[in-house]
C-alpha cells in the first residue's frame, strides 16, 4: 500500500511518497494562481521517479497554507457578517486594548468584514439561554436583498448567547439560504465555535466564511484533477489540530485547516518522540523568519483552542485575528535565520522579530541586504559553511557579513571584534528563543529541564544546544530528513477530531438533563465524523473531558470524564480530581467557592497509531568518513576553538562522537560543543547528550 | 566594558523582563476579578536591594507599575529590610503607598539567595471589594471607602497569617474573591522568586548589583540622551475636567533642561471632599507615562529612567492629595495627565504627540443590595486621539492598558443585559486624521429590580477631548437614564425597574486640518458611516 503526503507552502510544495519500507519526497515551486497544478506536477514526479502509479496511491494526506494566506492577504470573498441588532462593531471594537502599552503609533488588525457589510437583525437570546426577541422573517428578507445587491459571496451569522441557544441563528441562516443563490457560503458561529465570548466567536465564523468558497473551489479542483489523473483512493486533509478530516468536513469548516503545515511539523516531532520513546518532549522549529515551539507529552502534542492568525506584528499577542480552532499548541516568535539585528535606544542588542526574508535576505546573499542577521552572524564566526548552504543559486559572502555587523553592532556597542559582536547576537537570540519555550512551559506547567528537544528546520541545530543549556536540557534530536517535515508528517497522521461546547454553570447544581442531552448530541455529531473518515469505532478513543475553574477565574483545568455522566455521583468524582489538580498546580484551594463547569470537550483519537516508516532502517550515504578541523570562534572559550567537521551523510547508525564538532548537512548544520557527546539513532536522527550527565547515568 | 561581560549584562537584563512576565501571567491565570483576568488589571516587577525597581512585565498598566516603582521603597521605609526573613511576604493597599486607591493591593516579597536578600518581587492587581462605599465617589474620607491594610506581614517565615487575611474577608462583599486574588499575588511573587534564584545559581551570581548598575547607567544615558534631543524650555499647558460636581483645573509647567524633565502640577486645582482626589504616587505615575510613551517608547520602565522624569507639587491639590482625602475614583485625574503633559510636549515634538484622547476608563459599576444582590463591573472606553499620521483607535483605553470584559461573560456573571454596545457614529474628532469614535452602551437589568450605578468615572462630560495642529475636538460623553434623568455629577444614581442606562463615551480628538483629508479616507469614513454628517466645519 502506498501513501501521499503533500504540503503546499507559500514557496514550496513538498511531496513525499511511502510504501511500507522506503520514503522518496519532492520539492516543486508552488503554483500560488491554482495550487492544485504544483500539487500534482509533484505527485507526478515523484511517481515518475519511483515507476509507482497514482491507481495504487490508497491515501493522500494533504495540507495547505491556502486559507491562512488568503487571511494574511486579505484575499477572501467577500464576506458579510449579520449579528444582534446593538453589536455592529464587535469584530472592529475587539478587546479595547492596546497591544503595545508605550506605543503611541500601533495600527489595529482590519476586521475581514468592513462596517459596511456588517448588518444587525432584531434578536435576542439572554445568558441563561431564554430568546427574549425572536428574529422576523420581514427583516431577514430586507437584509437578504441588500446582501444580493452588493453581490456578497459569503455570509457569517453570529447573535449573542447563541452558543446556549443556537435558535435565532439557524432561522435567520435558514431564511437567508432561501434568498441567497446557492453558490454564496451561510456560516452560523454556533456550527463553527459553539464558546462564550463573543468576539473571538465572531472572529472564528468570519474567518471561516471568508476562506470558505475559495477553500470549496480548490478543493473540488483537486479531488477532480486527481481522479482524472487515476487516483481511487481516499483523500484526506490535515487539520491545525494534527488530525485528519475529509474532504467534505474541510469544505464545511476549511477555518481549521489554517495551520496544517506547522501541525505536520509536530505530528513528525511525535513520531520521533514515539520512536525514541520520549515521554516529555519540547520542539523547536527554527525556520528563516520564526520559530515554532510546541510542547509533546507521551508522544502527543499539547492542544489549545486560542490561535491568532495575521499579526500585524510578529509575535505580538493581541496584534492579529483571534481563532478559536483546535489547533496544536504552537507559539510562534520572531526570531529566525533572517531576523535582523540591531542596537536599541539603550545600547542593548535586539534581534528580530524583522526579518531580511529570502529578498534582500541576510547581508551574505549579496542580494542588497545591508543588515545583520542570525545567519551573517553564524557564517561570520565559522558556524555556516557556504560549501553546504542549501539554496543553490546563492554564494554565501563572509565580507558582506562581517561589514553589516561591523556597522550595525560592532562599532556602536565598542566589541572588541565583529566576531565577539556577531556572538552577542546569537547569544540574544538563543536566549530569546529560550525564555520563550521556557515561558510556554511554565503557562503549560512543565518543568522544562526534564524535557527532550527536538530542533529542526534550518537553525535547529546550530542553536539546539545554545537554547538547550540555557534550560537545562540534556538531551537533544535533530530528526533526519527535516527538510520536508511537515508532508512527511502527514503520513503519520491520524483522525483526531475535538467539538468545544461552553456550558458556564455550577458544577454541583448543573442542570443535569442538559448535561446528558448536550454531551449526547456532540457525542453523536462526533460518530457522524468518524464515519464519514470510514473509521471504525472499535478503533478511535470517544472521549469526554470538561473545563472546570472556581467560578470568577479566567483560566480552567482540563478534567477526563471517565464514566460519560452516569450518574449525579461522577459530578462530585470530578470535582474532587479538579481539587486535587488544583492544589497541586497553583498550592492553595478555594473553600466556599463553586466550580463552574466552563466547557464540554469530545475528542476522538486514535486508539494507537501504529507506525509503518519505523522499519525503515537508516543507511549512510557515503562511506568515507572524512573529518576536517573547522575554527569556530567559540562563546565559552572566549575565542576561536578548534571544531572536527564532519559530513552527516558520512555518519553510520551508532556513531558516537564527542564535542566539539561540526556535523554538516544540506539543510542544516549542527553543533556540538565541548561537554556534548553525539550518536547516530538507528532511525537516522542524530542525538545529542550533555556528557556529565550520562555517565552518572 | 568586556566583550563578554557585555553579552552577559545584556542577556540578564532581558531574562529579569521575563521573570517579570511569567509572574505576571501566573497570576492572569488564578486571578477572580474580571478586570484583571479579561481586561488584564494588573503588574508585576523585580526590584535592587534598596528597593528600586530594575525591571517589570510589560503588561502591567502604568497607574500600577509605575506606582510600584516608589512603592516597594516606601514598604521599607516602614518595615526596614533588616526585619525580613526567608518566607516573609509584605502587603499593603495604602493609597499613598500602592496604587492611589484602596482596591489595589501590592504585595512585596524578599528574595533571599545562600540566606541573603538580594532583592524584592512586587506584584499588584485590583481587588473587587473592600468594603466601605464599595466603587462610589461619594465619600467624603478615606474611611468611608473601604478597609485600609497598613503595611503587614501577610506571611511571616512561610506561616500565612490568616487572621489579616480574616480581617479583609469579613470587611469585603465578596470575601472569598478577595482571598484568592491576595494569596495569587503572593504565588505569582513565590514563582517569580524561584525562577530568579534558580536563574542565578545557574550563571553562579550572588548579587543583583552588578546587573541593577548596568540596567541604571545603560537606562540613564539613553534616557538623557533622549531628553537632550528636545529644545530646552519651559512648556505649559492646561486642561480641563467636569469635576465632582463642578470644574477642576489640570496645569502643568514642564521644564526642560539638561537632560531632565520636571513637570510642576502646582497650578492645579486644589483637592476636594469626594473621592475624585488623586494622590500624588498616582499622579507621578501617569504624568511620566505620557512622557515617557512619547519620547523614548522602547527605553525600557526602572527607577533610573523614571528619575529622568520629575513630577511634582505642593500637598493639598487634587493631583497631590493627602490622607484622609478620598481617592475612589483617582484614575479620573490621573488618567488625564498624560493628556497634559503631552499638550506640553506637543510645543516641542509636534509630530510625536496625538491629539487628546477620551482619557479616563468609565468604570460601570453596577449594583442591586437586597435579597437578591448582585454587583457587575465592567468599564466603557472611548476613541483615543489621532496621531500625526494615522487616525486614532476607536473604542480603545488609553492612557491605561486594561481592556474590556465580554459582553457574554459580563451577562453570565450578573443580571444585566446590554442591549447595545456599537460605535457612536460622528464622535470622532474631525482632523487630517480622524479622532477615535466613542461607542454607546445601553444597559438593562434582566430580573424586575432597581439598579444602583456608580458615576464615578463618567468624565468628559462637558468637555470633549481637544484636537491637535487645526484638528476638531472628539464629541464629548454623554450619560442618561431611559426615563429622561440626565447624569450630571459623580455620585450615585439609581436606575428603576425597566429603565435602562445609556452611555455615550467620548470620542478622541482630531490631528491636522480637517479640509487636508485624504479624500479616499473621507469616503471610507461614508461608506463605513463612521461619519454620517458633514462635520468637517465642526
């Protein structure tokens, strides 16, 4: 049986193709106009070059930046919103807040739906859930010619209280599927994110309608050009979430597709973790504008529901378009080979979050860039060599680099050379990078130093331990085969499907026909789902957990329901797992306070994914082993330090090496500094140990 | 300096932000107010040995961290440092020493390393009750409004003393809120304690010294450096508030010369016997935010770049209020200092300075005392002034950093309803760029009940905020009761059963003439219907 993995990037678009033994993968220029064509220029080639035909493709798992670009662009239909009469300027007015308190010159996110096209219909539906203002038929109609006149292609209803009660919603969305022509996409925020708190609801169902028809035309493009092509098997999409969907699911809600790319990322780094069994696992994807971090426990990544999409500054909370999709837990920080150093008001050095991108790129492309970046700095003190840069057509230029910090860092700051100048830099970044997976940790709650780091993508090696010892971290992998990480990752997805339902009562004194007529509904709409996949039951954990807080707090814990709600007894069992989870995390307990149960959460998951790429064992490509001596001027030394350079390709499954060394690769390069030992993993991946540690071990 | 040493500083500095930042967002976690769990009421800092603050998280509003910069000094000045064990835990909500209001408590703790104290954490947020008045700026003292907490051990050598605790339980109309907001600051300060010890076993430091004279003269030079771009001088500017009940007079003359700042507020009004008053750590905080925000942004907020920035003035006035003055509702004076002093700026580096903005948060606070009691705060923002090049933001705090809570958690939370919450169309300044549009906000209650509703806060009423450079000031706010009362003063209203309140908020002034608008942007403005009239001669 073969399978598909395919991603398509804002650059490029990865294919990767399995039988049970080997992987072949493919790199095409994505075609931006219609991505279907790059998608299948580069099954094609891939097919072509492994004599397989698409007949016996049985899966193709696929995912897209489409929707997040047509976000970030702007480049949507055009989308009406139609709320309760009095909220108009919900999506415009936001959290009221500035994201940037010393800031006088911050610009706000555009809404995706301009005042103009936002329209307010006589409703209203109280907290408790009681419609006090049934919406009329008479208005829907005059809100319904307007609509028609402006030639609207796509609509989102959102009311207020409507995730307690979606009434109102669905008549006004049924009235209006009755005017409109059926080519114009009706969205209702009860279907798309049934949780309190209106503006990020609103937000979600926006989002949604306004990727929405063109997610349904590119996807009905594809599926045809592929069964013209031959293809008879199943086509799946990769959710943000990790999991997989069907084609059908994905036209119905394509907002959650927004961040299959990065989700195929940290599906790659679980399998890692499963192979390698690694319990606690914290990745790192360092790319050329940010970097991703994600936290893995057991193999799976942690989930949240609070996404923001097209900051207007990188990195900045508050500064984008909030979602509230199941989406993998992914902090996204400003701080890549490109990102750009400076010297601030106060003589500090800052890196990022600006980026040099690909055009000009760092100052060593030669291709106008007179700004220091990451890369310049590690080119200049002998960490990149530009005899294994990846892209091909650039010749990497060590004078232009060393000029840019010269100018920018060295002279201002007084370093005594461009190189202890260029250390400042990475020294800034590392550190960045790692407050900043230490600060998503301790929000998780983890206790970093206990984790494994799995760093890839184009940086990942070189500051793997840099950011590692700043944490603690003993133990570090760097996968092979990084370069088309997230199509790979496809191949190892499975069905992993969440439904949120806000409830926002008391625990104890919950209404409890509701509880059981509710968890039975999104239970049920969860087994549609799975059927849909063709999935069988006997095969996918149906679970139940719910949010619970003391009533009055912002944040909730997540608590398993283990007995779905047999009786009024699993209340009290539930409450006094939050107490003990409670004490545990924050040291003290609320006596007098209720809790409130926030939400309601169906997940279904794979029982066990069971991997099919782990026999595939690794095999060096290149038998001599050739080591040079390559100076690095090195931080901890204060100086240059002799590093042994080495061809990973060279490398054989249990090599051991001690620092320093270089290992040296098309896609990356990876250090390892005195006090670091490095082997090779059956599987290919090189891992790295602090040495001390080990041998107490 | 060495190069080494260079990197290291550097790194330090910006690892101490952070520990700043994850103690603040441990406690947005566990926090009860709705104010500071949504809307983000609260900050958090790490100071020197002598109590000087080297560093905080940068999302704390400034009314509190700017104030805790002068707080964590005045706590020693009354509990000296020598006095102080590993476990102890000091707090406060003195006005004249926390945050200009008996709601917000400051909560102080040691850091010891190797037995040692090397330095403080502070953290302060608002609390929902305290007793007294409750949110009402009708009293007339300081002991009408609430339980005031001298400086005291809250935990003495690790022993929580639950009988202070006790005390603030019994006073407060929401005892066990108020218990769990006081024992999160003190969490939030615990972990922030155990990040910076383990952080400095790490990099094997045992004194803060080294970094606090780094973060100081880097900070100091660029600050001096910033101030000696601007033309000396002296600069004044006046303002003008609704007041209680009649008019207060905000004045500012700022002297600029030799790197330095002061800003004298003496002109001022003097303070008067409702809890408008504002005391003067309050008054220093906001006034050097305004200045701060407009001549160096990304100069990072300590003790040294604060002591570029002097404010001050003579006892007695509404910006220096003192004891047993009430200060309830001080934001709404303190808020508007910014405005102030950046009228004087504006004189110096026009281009940097927007036009004035709605100012003071309108606290709606929102109450039924009976069987049935409930109590519901949120706050009603309004535009913020257009800047030199850009329109300003509508519906948006500033100078304060909190933000709003949800309409659907407001509801959840109390039986009120809003039946609107929409921009208030035409309320923006008219200008080259466009003032910030006000919104308004008409509120219900969902049970058969009288309303009680504090207009504490409800400012800018008879004035709107002014426009810059030819700009049109913002449309002034506007506050009624469905039944035709009109709000004219600051005390306390009632809103009877089926009667709603509606709430105009100010928009922000306008920046450049009027006639100099982008013609795509009026057009914008029309089929937006931000602006439905023709206003540009307004």
């Amino acid at each position: 049986m073969h399978k598909l993995g395919v991603d398509i990037g804002g650059t490029f678009t990865d294919v990767v193709l399995t039988d049970t033994r080997t992987l072949h993968s493919e790199k095409v220029l994505t075609t931006p106009g219609a991505p279907e064509l790059g998608a299948i220029k580069g099954i094609e080639t891939v097919l072509q070059k492994t004599g397989v035909s698409l007949e016996d493709i049985a899966v193709i798992t696929h995912g897209t930046t489409l929707a997040a670009n047509s976000i970030i662009q702007r480049k949507g239909a055009k989308t009406a919103f139609i709320t309760t009469k009095g909220f108009r300027d919900v999506l415009e007015m936001r959290y009221e807040k500035r994201f940037d308190q010393y800031d006088l010159n911050i610009k706000l996110p555009e809404p995706l739906v301009p005042r103009q096209f936002r329209f307010t219909i006589n409703e209203r539906c109280q907290a408790s859930g009681k419609i006090t203002v049934e919406p009329s038929e008479l208005e829907v109609n005059k809100v319904a010619r307007t609509l028609l006149a402006e030639k609207i292609e796509a609509v989102a209803i959102g009311f207020i209280h409507s995730y307690v009660n979606p009434k109102n919603e669905q008549f006004v969305a049924k009235v209006l599927r009755s005017c409109l022509p059926s080519n114009v996409t009706i969205c209702t925020s009860f279907e798309i994110c049934p949780e309190a708190r209106e503006y990020e609801r609103f937000s979600t169902t926006v989002a949604n309608s306004f990727v929405r028809p063109l997610m349904i035309s590119y996807l009905n493009n594809l599926s045809k050009s592929l069964r013209k092509n031959g293809f008879t098997g199943s086509l799946l999409l990769m959710s943000s979430d990790s999991g997989i969907t069907t084609v059908n699911q994905a036209k119905r809600t394509p907002i959650r597709l927004v961040e299959s790319g990065p989700a195929g990322g940290i599906i790659l780094a679980s399998q890692i973790a499963r192979t390698l069994k690694e319990n606690k696992v914290v990745s790192i994807d360092i790319g050329g504008t940010t970097a991703k971090i994600c936290y893995l426990e057991k193999g799976r990544a942690i989930r949240s529901r609070n996404f923001e999409i097209a900051r207007s500054q990188v990195g900045k909370k508050g500064s984008g378009l909030p979602l509230r999709i199941p989406s993998v837990d992914l902090l996204e920080i400003g701080a890549g080979g490109g990102s750009i150093a400076y010297v601030d008001d106060i003589g500090r050095i800052r890196v990022g979050p600006e980026s040099a991108g690909s055009s000009p790129g760092p100052a060593c492309y030669s291709l106008g860039g007179n700004k220091p970046t990451i890369t310049d700095s590690n080119l200049l003190i002998g960490r990149i060599s530009k005899e294994f840069f990846s892209a091909e057509d650039i010749v990497l230029d060590k004078i232009l680099s060393e000029k840019a910090i010269k100018d920018h860092i060295q002279s201002p700051l007084r370093f005594k050379s461009s190189q202890w100048a260029a250390t400042g830099i990475i020294e800034v970044a590392e550190d960045f990078m790692a407050n900043s997976v230490r600060a998503h940790g301790i929000e998780l709650g983890k206790n970093i130093s206990e984790f494994t780091m799995i760093a890839s993508g184009g940086g990942g090696g070189l500051h793997a331990v840099g950011i590692a010892k700043k944490l603690g971290i003993k133990k570090i992998v760097i996968p092979k085969m990084a370069g088309v990480g997230s199509a790979l990752g496809f191949l190892y997805s499975s069905v992993n499907y969440q439904i949120a339902q806000s409830v926002l009562q008391e625990l104890m004194t919950i209404n409890w026909t509701f509880l059981k007529r509710t968890t039975k509904k999104i239970m049920n709409k969860a087994m549609k789902i799975l059927k849909e996949l063709s999935i069988p039951e006997t095969t996918v954990n149906l679970s139940i957990e719910v949010e619970l807080r003391f009533k009055g707090q912002g944040h909730q814990l997540i608590i398993p329901v283990k007995d779905e709600f047999q009786d009024l007894n699993s209340l009290a069992k539930i409450q006094k797992i939050f107490f003990q989870k409670y004490k545990k995390k924050y040291g003290f307990l609320m006596p007098g306070v209720p809790v409130e149960l926030v939400t309601l959460l169906v997940s279904c998951k794979r029982k066990e994914a069971k991997m099919t790429s782990d026999k595939a064992e690794y095999s060096p490509q290149s038998s001599s082993q050739k080591e040079i001596s390559s100076p690095i001027f090195d931080y901890e030394s204060q100086g240059w330090k002799q590093f042994t350079s080495i061809d990973r390709k060279s490398l054989m499954v249990g090599y051991e090496g001690i620092g320093p060394k270089i290992i040296r690769e098309k896609q990356t390069t990876t250090i390892v500094p005195l006090g670091w030992k490095v082997t090779i993993h059956k599987a290919g991946h090189l891992i790295l140990e602090k040495e001390n540690e080990n041998e107490k071990r | 300096m060495k190069s080494a040493n260079l990197i290291a500083n550097n790194v330090f500095w910006d690892q101490l932000i952070s520990v700043c930042e994850e103690q603040a967002n441990a406690l947005l976690k566990v926090a009860f107010g709705a104010l500071v769990r949504e809307a983000g009421d609260l900050s958090a800092g790490v100071f020197n040995k002598e109590g000087k603050m080297l560093a905080q998280a940068v999302t704390g509003t400034p009314g509190h961290v700017n104030t805790m910069a002068e707080s964590v000094r005045k706590i020693l000045e009354r509990n000296p440092s020598k006095e102080l064990r590993e476990g102890d835990v000091l707090i406060t909500n003195d006005p004249w020493i926390g945050a200009g209001h008996i709601f917000d408590f400051v909560v102080v703790s040691p850091i010891f390393l190797k037995k040692k104290l090397i330095g403080y954490m502070a953290s302060t947020c608002h609390i929902v009750d305290v007793g007294g008045l409750g949110w009402s700026a009708e009293g007339t003292s300081i002991y009408e409004e609430g339980i005031l907490i001298p400086v005291s051990f809250l935990r003495r050598k690790n022993n929580i003393q639950e009988n202070l605790i006790r005390i603030i339980m019994v006073n407060s109309r929401v005892p066990h809120e108020a218990r769990g907001d006081i024992l999160s600051l003190m969490s939030c300060n615990d972990a922030g304690i155990q990040r910076l010890q383990n952080l400095m076993r790490e990099k094997k430091i045992t004194s803060l010294q080294p970094i606090s004279d780094f973060i100081f003269s880097q900070s100091l030079k660029s600050m001096k450096k910033k101030i000696g771009e601007l033309k000396n001088g002296t600069y004044e500017n006046h303002l003008s508030l609704d007041g209680f009940d009649q008019p207060i007079r905000l004045s500012a003359r700022m002297k600029i010369s030799n790197s330095l700042i002061s800003v004298d507020l003496g002109k001022s009004s003097k303070s008067v016997l409702r809890g408008i008053n504002c005391p003067l750590n309050y008054s220093i905080a906001y006034a050097s935010f305004g200045v701060k925000a407009a001549i160096a942004p990304g100069v990072p907020n300590n003790a040294a770049t604060l002591s570029t920035i002097h404010v001050k003035a003579p006892s007695g006035l509404i910006v220096s209020a003192e004891r047993p003055h009430p200060v309830t509702a001080r934001h709404v004076v303190g808020q508007a200092l910014p405005d102030l002093v950046l009228g004087c700026l504006y004189q110096v580096i026009p281009e940097s300075v927007p036009a004035e903005s709605a100012g003071a948060l309108w606290t709606i606070s929102l109450s039924h005392e009976g069987k049935t009691s409930f109590h519901s705060l949120n706050v009603a923002l309004g535009g913020t002034g257009a800047r030199a090049n850009s329109d300003g933001l509508s519906t948006t705090a500033f100078p304060s950093g909190v933000g709003t809570v949800p309409i659907e958690i407001v509801e959840s939370g109390a039986p009120v309803i809003y039946y609107k919450k929409e921009f208030r169309e035409n309320s923006g300044g008219m200008g080259r760029f466009r003032g910030g549009l006000g919104q308004i906000i008409e509120i219900g209650c969902t049970k058969d009940l009288p309303m009680k509703m504090s207009a504490a806060a409800f400012e800018k009423i008879t004035v709107g905020p002014l426009g810059r450079n030819g700009g049109k000031p913002g449309e002034k706010g506007c506050v009624a009761i469905s039944n035709g009362k009109k709000i004219t003063n600051k005390g306390t209203y009632t809103i009877p059963k089926g009667s709603t309140v509606i709430l105009k908020t100010p928009g922000g002034g306008g920046y450049g003439k009027p006639d100099l608008r982008d013609k795509k942007l009026t057009e914008l403005d029309r089929e937006n219907q931000l602006v439905t009239i023709n206003r540009t001669n307004k």
